[in-house]
C-alpha cells in the first residue's frame, strides 16, 4: 500500500498546472505570504472513493530546497469548487491551507505543490472543510525546516 501511496505522489507531482499567486496574509498578522505559489496538481482521473465507515485524512509531504509538495488522501471526498460557499454537501468540500498559523489558501485538489518558502522553521497545516467553510474535524499538521 506504501509503494501505491509514494508512486501516485510521483505521478501527481510530474503534473503541474499554472500557479495563481498566493493572497497575502489576513490582515493584523505579523508575516505575509506574498512570495508564496500554491501549485494545484493535474486529476489524476480519481473523483472520489466510497468506503464505508468513518472518513480519514491521510497527508504526505516532501521538501525540495524550498519548495514542498504535498498530497492529501481523504476517503469518501470529492473537491468542489463550484459548490465552495455553498450549503453543506455530505462528503463535498475543500482544504484550508494554513501556513504559521495563518490561513493562506483555499485548495480544490489533493496534490499541490507550496513554492517559495523562506528559510527556517515552518508549520503546515490542512484542514478539510464543508462547502459553507464549517470544518469537518479533519486536520493534519507537520513541521518543516527549509535551510536553502
């Protein structure tokens, strides 16, 4: 199951599509992001996955120099954009990209790549939420430590 996990991150990770720039940081924060790329990767064909039960977030990263890559794997969870701001759709939603503490991005697919990282110690958090932005109690934090 890990090498199934570790080859679709490869092969999300050879994807890439076009970055928009990240949006700055909210406003009475001490730190902005303006230097940030969020870079969604390509579907790789998968909507969504029906398993019975509780759902689970799984989340795998990788620092490249100052870049991180990052997949999240939820089960029974389609990504909607569309819907985002919308009423709640049972299994439906988006992740919340929260860089040291601050929220940064709103994200409408497992793979994405964040760009740019200064050096230093960084906390990444990603919390999975509802269309009408209500969490789904569903959250994943790690630590990573740039030093190019």
């Amino acid at each position: 199951m890990k090498k199934i996990i570790i080859c679709l991150f490869v092969f999300m990770c050879t994807g890439l599509v076009p970055a928009a720039a990240c949006p700055s940081a909210e406003e009475g924060s001490d730190e902005t992001f303006h230097h940030l790329r969020v870079i969604p990767l390509h579907s790789n064909g998968i909507i969504s996955v029906a398993v019975q039960g509780e759902r689970e977030m799984k989340m795998i990263h990788e620092v490249k120099e100052n870049d991180i890559y990052i997949e999240v794997i939820i089960d029974d969870f389609s990504f909607s954009k569309e819907n985002s701001g919308k009423a709640h759709v049972s299994g439906e939603g988006h992740l919340q990209l929260y860089l040291n503490g601050t929220l940064i991005d709103s994200i409408y697919r497992s793979g994405f790549i964040i760009k740019g990282l200064p050096q230093g110690e960084h906390t990444i958090k990603v919390e999975v939420a509802q269309n009408d932005g209500k969490p789904y109690g569903l959250v994943d934090e790690f630590s990573v430590t740039v030093t190019e």
